[in-house]
C-alpha cells in the first residue's frame, strides 16, 4: 500500500527530469493514473497524495467503482474503447474527458445523448499510429478529415488528440509514433477548425512517459509504475471487440 505514495513520488521525479531535458514546463503536464483492475481503497491511497486524475478503460468497472470514490475530489477520464451500447452508462458516471473518440457513428450518438441531458463532453481522437491491428484509433491519414467532421458536433468539445505508442522496448521504435500525432496536432491546428482546440497530446504509459515528454504529451497515462503489473497482459483489456 505504502508503495503507491512512493511510486507516485518517483512518477513526478521522472516527469521533472524528463521536463529539464527537453525543455518542457512542469505545468504542462498532467499525470493521469490508470485505473484499471485498482480497487477503490488503493485508488483512495493515490488521490491522497494530491493526484486528482483518474482513468477507467472499462464502462463496468467505472460504474463498480463509482459509489466508493463519490465522496472524494477527483475527475475522471475514460481511455478504453467505448461501445455506443455504454454511452448512457458513461456519462452517469461523470466521465470528463473521453480520450478515444474513433468513429464517426459514435460521434453521433454522443451528440444525440448529450444534446438529450443538455451537457457537453471533451474528447480526444484516438490515433493508430503504431498501424499494429491489435490497437483501436484512426489511420492518422483520416485524422484531419475525421476532426472537421466531428466539429459540426457541437455537443462534442475537441481538445485534442490521444495515441497507444508501439509495444517495444526500443525507444527508436516507439518515438516516431509520438512524433507522428505531435505532427498531427500541428497540421489539425493549421486547419483551424472552429470548435476544435488541438492543446491535449494524451500520450506516454509506464514503459514510455519519458519519450512522450519529450516529442509533446500533455497528458501521460500511468498505471503499472504506480500501482504495480495488473494480473493479465494489456492485449486483453485493450482487444476485446474491435470495431465494436
Ligand atoms: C492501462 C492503460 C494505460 C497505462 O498503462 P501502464 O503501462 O500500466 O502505465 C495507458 N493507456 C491505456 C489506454 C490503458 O488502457
């Protein structure tokens, strides 16, 4: 238990080392803590420390976990891929931020429901840019076309864009993803589409944060280095129904 203060401690090390190498300001990134498989008493642990993101990628876990984390601050983020089925679900759990809007289908039924309880909601595009099949998101040749055409949902606020870089441990292997959505952002903004705002690059896990500092992320995704290794690998949470 006494680990999470002290892996939490070590994560804001690295991110400050990884800031003065690049040149990077502090203030410009947010730890977001990945959730998944952490029950709500060690997720309590976390937040107590000051940390005050967090990220399901699993509708039926976020809704589990939603009563016992309702009495503490904290705003939560959904990183998985989400099925149309689970939007109602979604949203009762107060989700803030979607990190993997990938289809035009699912644009749509967001609006609709949202125009329904008169909300809004911030979403990221997800972005394959790995181009493994296992992984959810968009062919980053679609991503612009796909961002004007989520625009005219007004319902639907842009913040910016999200990527699962390569699994491997070369970092010459896995940079040029992170450089590919930066690249991304850049071209997006150029366009300058009204009702998108292109500041988020929600980008950088465990085995990678360091990188994805580097090459631009805003929002790092850490679950492992402050909770320790989840019970299955991450092909099963990621890989349930493509497409679905
Ligand atoms: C679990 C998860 C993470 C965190 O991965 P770690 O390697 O445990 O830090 C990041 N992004 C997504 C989409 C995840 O599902």
């Amino acid at each position: 238990m006494n680990g999470i203060r002290q892996n939490i401690a070590k994560i804001r090390q690295r991110i400050e080392t990884a800031c003065h190498k690049s040149g990077r300001n502090l203030a410009d990134i947010k730890l977001l803590l990945a959730t998944k498989t952490v029950s709500p008493d060690r997720i309590q642990i976390a937040l107590e420390t000051g940390e005050t993101l967090i990220a399901e990628n699993k509708v039926q876990e976020l809704k589990e976990k939603y009563s016992a984390l309702q009495s503490l601050p904290h705003t939560k983020h959904f990183i998985g891929h989400l099925q149309s089925n689970k939007i109602n679900d979604l949203l009762r759990c107060d989700v803030a931020c979607l990190h993997s809007l990938d289809r035009l289908s699912l644009a749509e039924k967001l609006q609709k429901r949202l125009t329904a309880t008169n909300r809004t909601l911030d979403v990221l595009i997800q972005v394959n840019t790995s181009k493994e099949d296992s992984k959810f998101g968009l062919p980053p040749e679609r991503t612009l076309d796909f961002v004007r055409q989520v625009s005219a949902y007004d319902r639907l606020q842009v913040k910016g864009l999200m990527t699962i870089g390569l699994f491997s441990a070369e970092a010459d292997r896995i940079r040029p993803c992170f450089q590919m959505l930066r690249q991304l952002q850049e071209q997006i903004r150029a366009a300058e589409i009204p009702n998108v705002r292109m500041d988020e690059l929600s980008m950088g896990m465990s085995g990678d944060m360091d990188i994805a500092i580097e090459e631009g992320a805003t929002i790092l995704r850490i679950g492992t280095a402050i909770f320790g290794a989840r019970p299955l690998p991450d092909q099963y949470y990621w890989n349930e129904h493509p497409n679905g």
